[in-house]
C-alpha cells in the first residue's frame, strides 16, 4: 500500500488557493454522507387510527327489518284487562295471522287493509280486527320514536339493547290522529328491543295517558310487538273462499 504524505497534505490544506477547493469538498462529502443515511434509515408513518363510524346519536337503531316486512309477529294486548293476542306471519302486503281473544281463536287473512276471516271454513269479508292498528304501521313507529324523548338504554348479557322513551298524548294524537290539542298529562312509554347490530325486534308501549284521553272511562293500554324469523317467510297465498 502506498504510503500517505502527511506534510503534503499538510501544505496543501495550508495554500490559500486551494481554500475553495477545500469548502466545497467538505460540503459535497457531508451532503453525501446524509443522503446515504436518509436512504439506509427505516421508514417510519404515523398509523392511521381505524375509526368506527359512530352513530348520529347515542340512542341509534335501525328498523330496516321491519321495513322489509317479511317476518313472524306476536302482537299482545292488553286494554282495562281485556286481553287480546295476535300471531302469524307477514310476507310484504300479506298476513295469515291467528287472534286470541275471549277464549276464541279466529283464523285471518290480510291483504294490505282488507281482510278476511274464517267461518265454518269459508273465507269472508271483515274489518280489520287490530286495536289501534295505527301502532303497528313501521311509518308511525318512525315517527313517535322521532318525536319521543329519550329516558335510557340497557345493555343485556345477551348483547341486546333497549331504549326507552316518554312522548306525550299531545303529540300522540298528533301522529296518529293529526289532531292538534294541548292538555297538561302525565307522558306515554315506549321501549324498543334490538338486536347486537341495533334492529328493532320488540316494542312495548305503555299508553295509559293516551287511552283516557281517547275514553275517558279507560284507564290502561299495553301493546307488546314482537318480530322473529326476519326474511324467513314463504310467499303467503289468498284463501280460496
């Protein structure tokens, strides 16, 4: 290996003529140094945080199911004692439904708001055997639960939730009567039961204010909702009469 002259070097650095030299090198090295380092040196970002759409409110449900309208329904009421038991199937605009009530079990059959029962095994014309069956309509269920205020929710073991609400016979008879009165009562209650991913599968209303209100001699309503078997129902076929 040849050998470094240290005194040339030396007298080199020293002559004022190669001070530029000098500068320029120093800096073109240094830069050089740091370019290799920027390129050796890991690549590091900042992770960015996977956040959950959270829900427009802290009471937020979903009644698609409902909406979808293909479902097993138990429907229970219960007016000044009076009990009334509703179950059957719903596919879209049609029902085949059984109604308990006063130890008598009748057979119907529902198509949009017209409906038939079974009599001596003939299908005829009937009203419509629902109590208030504005409350079963998934448009008004939407709206009271709009216009309700919210109480509390209860997380069960099951992963279930509930909510419950107060509204006010005011606006009650507003949504479902559209009527416009102002009377100082004590509140209605609704609670909603959903599943772990918030769909609506069982409403309870407590309407005791609302029922005076509509018959002063009445003094309790209960309606219980409950829906199973989401989008398990076969096509539903009009009776032959």
């Amino acid at each position: 290996m040849k050998k470094v002259n240290i005194k040339k070097i030396y007298k080199y650095v020293r002559d004022p003529k190669n001070k530029p030299v000098l500068f320029f090198g120093f800096y073109f090295v240094l830069f050089a140094c740091l370019a290799v380092m920027f390129r050796i040196a890991p690549s590091t970002t900042t992770p960015k945080t996977n956040l959950k759409a959270k829900p427009k409110s802290s009471h937020y449900y979903n009644l698609g199911k409902l909406e979808d309208a293909n479902y097993h329904f138990k429907y229970y009421y219960n007016i000044d004692g009076a009990v009334a038991n509703f179950e059957g199937d719903r596919n879209g605009v049609r029902q085949l439904f059984i109604r308990n009530y006063n130890n008598t079990i009748d057979n119907f059959y529902g198509y949009r708001n017209l409906f038939m029962i079974n009599s001596n095994n003939d299908w005829i014309k009937s009203d419509n055997p629902y109590l208030y069956s504005e409350f079963l309509e998934v448009d008004v269920i939407r709206e009271i639960l709009k216009k309700a205020t919210f109480i509390s929710k209860t997380e069960y073991q099951n992963k279930k939730y509930s909510y419950t609400y107060n509204i006010s016979t005011t606006t009650l008879d507003k949504i479902i009567n559209n009527n416009i009165i102002d009377i100082e009562d004590p509140v209605n209650e609704v609670v909603i039961t959903m599943d772990n991913n918030y769909y609506v599968e069982k409403i309870e209303y407590k309407l005791d204010s609302f029922i005076k209100y509509q018959n002063p001699i009445s003094h309790e309503f209960k309606l219980n909702l409950e829906f199973s078997e989401f989008g398990n129902i076969k096509e539903i076929q009009e009776p032959k009469q």
